[in-house]
C-alpha cells in the first residue's frame, strides 16, 4: 500500500504540486522583512517546477494520443468523485508554458513590488498550483474547481499590487464576469454528473448525449470559456483588467488565463458536444471575424501602451477561435500553436511596457517619442516583439496564423478573406506604434531620468527572443509532439 502511494506521488504532475505547496509553505514561515529570502525561495522554487515539467517534455511519447503520466487518486469513491490527472500533446505546452511564465513574473517583481512581498509571491505560487491542475486533471467537477480558484490569486493581485486608482474596479470587473459566466458550467456539470453518475472525463468522451442536450449544455460551456479566452461580447473586462494589473499580473494574464477558453474548446466542447459544436459553427465564424476586424481597428484608436497589447489580443485569440472551429488539423494545429506564440509575445510586449512605466510611471502614448535615442537596446527588442505579434515569417506568430489561415481556407474562402484584413490591420497598428514610440524627437521628459534595461530584464528578454525564433524557425519540435492528438481529436469526432 505505501509502495503504492509513493509511485503515485513521484508522478511528475503531483510532484509539482506538492514542491508548490512545499514552498508556499516555506514562504509563510519566512519573515517579512528577509526579503531577499522571500523571492529566493519562490525562485527557486518555480525553477524547480519547470524543470520537472520539462523533463515531462523529453519523456513524452508523440507518437501516441493516449494520456502519459496519468495517475489516480480515489477521493470519495461512493461518489465517484477521483483525482485523475494525465498529458497529452493539448496540454503538455501548456503546462510547460504556465511553468516558464511565472519564473518570469517572480523576476519581473524582483525590485517593483514594495509591500506584501511574501503575500504576493505566495498569490503567484497559489496560481501556478492552480493553473497545473487546470491543465492536467481529468475530472469536470475538479476542473471546475481549479478553473474558478484561480480568479482568487488573480483578482488579489489586480486589486492589492495594481498601478493605478481604477485597480479595485478592474479587480471586481474581472472577478464577476468570469464567476458569472462560469456558473452555467457549473449547472452542466452538475447535470451531466447525475445524467451519468459520473464526471470522469475519459469516461464522458464515450457518452453520447441527445442532440438537443447537446444545443443546451455546448452553450453553457460556451459562455463561461468565450469569457475567458474572451471572445466579443464578453471582452469588456480584458482591458481594464490589463490596465490596472502590475506587469507580472498582465504577463500571466496574457500569457496563460487567456489560453484558458481555447484549451477549454479544446478539452470538453468539441469531444464532447460534437453535434452542436457543427450547429454552433457559423456563429463562432461570424463573431471571431468580428473580433479580428474590431480588436484591431479597437487597437488603433488606444492611447494607453496596456491596452493597445490588450485589445491586439482580442484579435490574436479571434484567430485561435477560427483554427480550433475549422475542425480540421491545420487549423487546430495552428490555433494550438498561435496560443503558444501568444503567450510569449504578448507577454513579453507587456514586460517592455512595464519597463517603459517603471522609469516614467506613465503608459500615455503621446509621452513617449524618439526612445531609440536613449534606449537602444530596448528599442531592438520591442521592434523584435512587436514584428512578432504581427505575425512576421520566421517567428512563431507566423506559424501559427499562416496554419490557421490554412484551416478556414478550406472551409471557406470568404472568413479567410475577412481575417486576412486583420493581419493588414495589425501591420498597421503596429508599425504605427513602433514608429510613435522608437524614432521621431526627443521628448523633453526624458532629459534627467532615462535608462536603457537592466542586466535582469535584458536576460528575461534574451530569453524570449530564443524562444520566439526557435517555435519560428523550428515548428515541428511542437508540432510533432501535438500531432497525434489533434488526429484521435478529430477521428473521435468524426
């Protein structure tokens, strides 16, 4: 028996959770005033996490769509209530992305976050604990639960560690529209568990509901994931969130939260809704044509540099949208993929904005100009960036939509059509804003205090650029791993 247990806990997926929890532990018994002590531990802690979950990585089989790494943990057994956690190629990026992130967030905070240190690395670590179970378990009920216990972490380090006055309004904004929409998950998840008398999701994948079931429950999960990923109308929340949140907040936000609806599509609506996932198709299509156009066209009329990356991202996930509804396998291949480069784009967007605001405390467009005079090392790597996000060859944004683009071109050449105009669009604004900023005069505000980045910050950015370059470059080291997969995904739904 204890043989037995110990096997279970030395699953790479539960080891992670308990060094989390260990460390969280560790922190809570660390003075607040040993501050170096404090952020040592959460570092080193959350590099501890990711190297695990790369070894994950090198033992993976890609060869296989079965789940790897799976383990059972009996909870209530009467009432068929387990912790079931496993990989596959869907969620294995994902964990490994959510784990490099948030190494970046606790660097990112090194010298910004003045008070509650020790309460706002243990948020971070909390939301890491989280987000890993989100990824990997296969249950409903508990996924549920991780789901919505991330808003706590989160909605925290809105409201305490924002930058700005609005940082309590944004935290409430964030926190009641994805409860509410969530809350119909929660009704179908319930209804599904006394349907079936189970909420086993390997078990559910071979349960055929009602088609008219199928129309009820495909929308209730709708809601609570279209929030999340957010799609329009329920993007209201996103920018304001964006806004207000500390860099880190906004670099896991963008970088993982928002994965959160697309992996979502991915892992419960389209296995198990297949019906209604075909009936609900063209609308989809239509509202993430509508989010390509109107994100971007939204992004050009910005002044705030949170929001411009904000409302960028409503397109880029408009894009995700189209490949995962495309039900074919380069548009679900690419979906995957542009989640990816996604997150460390925008992410890293989001970490030279916070550079510009820690040295100028101010994120206002018309204050910046001529950056490339003072700043030219950054200025190398936000053009860098922001090419990327464009979706530019050779970096993994164009991987990413040019698949995409592949997939809805097989179903129908007018979205494909409508879309393009949005990477027009982004070129635009973009470029735009990497004009703006980086060349033209020399503002006055700058002339006694300017700096370019910090040995720390020029890693974390170093970092990135590989990163970027390497999924560009070199997309069949992830695209071989999610390939079977994305096959059993569709053979089962066909």
């Amino acid at each position: 028996m204890f043989y037995e247990f110990l096997i279970k806990i030395t699953n790479p997926i539960i080891l992670m959770s308990i060094i989390l929890l260990i460390g969280i532990c560790i922190i809570l018994f660390i003075s607040d005033k040993e501050i170096h002590k404090l952020r040592l531990v959460a570092l080193i802690t959350s590099c501890f996490v990711f190297l695990i979950s790369v070894f994950v990585w090198i033992l993976f089989c890609s060869k296989t769509s079965f789940f790897q790494f799976s383990t059972t943990l009996f909870l209530i057994p009467y009432l068929n209530l387990n912790y079931i956690v496993g990989l596959d190629g869907i969620s294995l990026f994902f964990l490994i992305l959510t784990t490099f992130l948030i190494i970046i967030c606790i660097l990112v905070s090194w010298s910004s976050t003045h008070y509650f240190l020790k309460e706002y690395l243990i948020c971070f670590l909390i939301l890491e604990f989280c987000l890993i179970q989100v990824f990997c378990v296969l249950d409903l009920f508990l996924f549920y639960i991780f789901f919505e216990s991330i808003l706590i972490p989160m909605f925290l380090i809105i409201g305490i560690w924002g930058s700005r006055n609005r940082k309590i309004r944004a935290a409430y904004q964030f926190f009641l529209y994805t409860l509410i929409g969530s809350f119909f998950m929660l009704v179908s998840i319930i209804y599904i568990y006394f349907l079936t008398g189970t909420t086993d999701l390997q078990i559910l994948w071979f349960t055929n509901f009602r088609e008219d079931l199928q129309l009820i429950l495909w929308l209730a999960f709708f809601i609570s994931l279209a929030v999340k990923i957010p799609m329009i109308p329920f993007h209201i929340w996103l920018p304001e969130a964006h806004a207000e949140a500390p860099t880190a907040g906004s670099v896991i936000l963008a970088g993982v939260l928002l994965k959160l609806g697309g992996y979502g599509f991915l892992r419960f609506t389209l296995p198990l809704f297949p019906f209604a996932t075909i009936y609900y198709t063209p609308i989809i299509f239509i509202l993430s044509v509508i989010a390509v156009i109107y994100g971007s066209l939204t992004t050009l009329r910005q002044i705030d540099l949170k929001k411009i990356i904000a409302y960028s991202s409503i397109a880029h996930m408009g894009f995700v949208t189209l490949g995962i509804f495309s039900l074919n396998i380069q548009g679900l291949e690419g979906s995957l993929i542009l989640m990816l480069s996604h997150g460390l784009v925008s992410s890293a967007l989001f970490l030279c904005v916070g550079i510009l605001y820690d040295r100028y405390k101010t994120r206002i467009l018309k204050y910046y100009s001529g950056l490339v005079i003072i700043m030219p090392i950054f200025v190398i790597f936000f053009i860098f960036f922001t090419f990327s996000n464009i979706g530019f060859p050779g970096t993994s944004g164009f991987i990413g939509e040019f698949l995409v683009l592949l997939g809805v071109f097989n179903i129908n050449f007018i979205i494909t059509f409508f879309c393009s105009t949005g990477i027009i669009l982004s070129a635009g604004y973009s470029i735009w804003l990497v004009n703006r900023i980086s060349f033209s005069y020399l503002t006055i505000f700058y002339f006694n205090n300017f700096q370019d980045i910090s040995r720390r910050e020029f890693f974390i950015l170093i970092i990135l650029v590989i990163l970027v370059i390497w999924m560009g470059i070199f997309p069949n080291s992830f695209l071989n791993e999610i390939h079977f997969t994305m096959l059993n995904l569709l053979e089962n739904f066909f």
